[in-house]
C-alpha cells in the first residue's frame, strides 16, 4: 500500500494554509462553507476550515516540502537515528577502554578471580573457559600498553563524533552531512567485509547491508559526485518540482518552459 506522504505529514504537522492577493489564485485556495471559510493546504490539497495562516504575494507563498522529498527526509532522519545511536554507544565504549586503560592491573585481577570462580560451573555444562574465543581476546587486551589504550580511546572519540555529525546533519537533510556520510560509510566498508570473512555474525550482515543500501540510496537519490546530473540537476529538479507543486496547489495547470 503506497503511502500518502502529504496527509501523514499533515496529521503529524498540522496544514498550511496561505491567502495570495492574486485574485485570480485566491479563488481556487478558498472557499465559504456553511461554517466558515476554509483554504486548501499546500501540502495536501485538503479544505480547512478558518483563518490562512499567512496571506500577500504568490510569490511569498511558503514552499512546503511534499511528495517525494517528505519520503526522502523521512529515510534521511532514519539514518539520523541510527547514526546518532551507533554513535552514543561507541562513546561509551570509548570510555570503558580509557578507564580500562587507568585500572588494568585491577581489572585483570578482578577478572581472573571471576574466572576461577565460573570456570567449574562451565566445565559442568561440557565448556572450556580457557579456550573460550571472548575470553582470550578479553585477556590479550590486558597484555595492551597503557599508551595504545589511550590511543584506542581517541580513535573511537574520533569515530563517534562523524556518527553524531552526521547524525545531525542528515537530521536536517543537509548536503554536506550527505557527502560525509556516503565518504566515511564507504571508507569503512572493507573493514566490515574483512571482519565477515573472520567471523560472520547477523548483526555484522545486517550492518553491511544497510551501510551499503545508505551509500547507494543518498549518492543516487541526491545526485552527488555529479551522478544523474549532479548538483544543478538537483537544484533544477527541487525548484521546478516546488514551483510546480505552489501552482498544483493553487489550481493552476503549470506553465510549459
């Protein structure tokens, strides 16, 4: 079932409503009820009843996003959230490895007294702690320097902070965020295809999958290293698409070029 992304935005939004002075556009935005005047939104093209919340030249007429750029922002904000999501959690990774790299000594203890004290209640259900994967990667990290901790800490305070850059960025649907996005998405995408090819996990698939579906989306969908025109195709194509959309909503047939 399609979505009527006009009416779902309404009902979220509210309408918009505008009173041109041309006359002879006035007429189609308006008309009298038996309980008012109403004025067609210029988003959905519905009647609503009361007072235009703006009026004076076409010209100034609010240009609603509608259609397919709603659907567009809505993928865009998705992406948002999920950016700004991975990036919150790698903060608190981060942060877990700088105070790792404070108490190593202690954590390790602390660590290999657990480990004594659950390796006969593994061994009980037929699994070697000792030959566990998690575990000897948990204690090759205890062999790392204090510096190369810190280090690792850094890079990932790094890396959180494209996420949530570009988390806002795409938030408001801004072509820069959209550029940094599809450069640092694709910069990682040989790193989560070696990590496949070490051990390959649903989460890590589905990581992949929708990295790759992101990068594919916005640099077709928004044009950008010059594909399918580049930037002044998009420019051409948002303006004439608005301009068209402010006379559909005005009753008007669009003029030809």
């Amino acid at each position: 079932m399609a979505i009527d992304w006009d009416r779902r935005h309404c009902a979220r939004k509210g309408h918009v409503t505008y009173a041109p002075d041309d006359p002879r556009l006035r007429v189609r935005l308006h008309s009298q009820t038996a309980v008012g005047e109403a004025w067609r939104c210029l988003r959905c093209g519905d009647f609503v009843l009361g007072e235009p919340h703006g009026s004076g030249p076409a010209a100034d007429a609010p240009l609603v996003p509608r259609g397919k750029v709603l659907r567009d922002l809505f993928i865009l904000r998705f992406l948002a959230i999920e950016r700004a999501v991975r990036g919150v959690f790698i903060v608190l990774v981060a942060v877990a490895v700088w105070k790792f790299s404070n108490s190593q000594d202690a954590v390790r203890r602390l660590f290999n007294e657990y480990l004594d004290t659950f390796r006969p209640v593994f061994r009980h259900f037929h699994y070697d702690l000792d030959h566990s994967p998690v575990v000897g990667s948990i204690q090759k990290a205890f062999g790392y320097k204090h510096s190369t901790l810190l280090l690792v800490a850094g890079l990932l305070l790094a890396y959180a902070l494209i996420e949530l850059v570009e988390a806002v960025g795409l938030w408001y649907a801004k072509r820069w965020a959209e550029y940094l996005t599809v450069v640092a998405t694709a910069a990682f995408l040989p790193l989560e295809i070696y990590e496949l090819t070490e051990k390959v996990s649903y989460l890590k698939i589905v990581t992949l999958v929708l990295n790759i579906l992101a990068v594919l989306y916005i640099a077709l969908a928004k044009r950008l290293f010059g594909l399918r025109g580049g930037r002044r195709a998009f420019d051409e194509e948002r303006q004439s698409a608005s301009l068209l959309e402010v006379e559909e909503s005005a009753g008007v047939e669009p003029s030809l070029p």
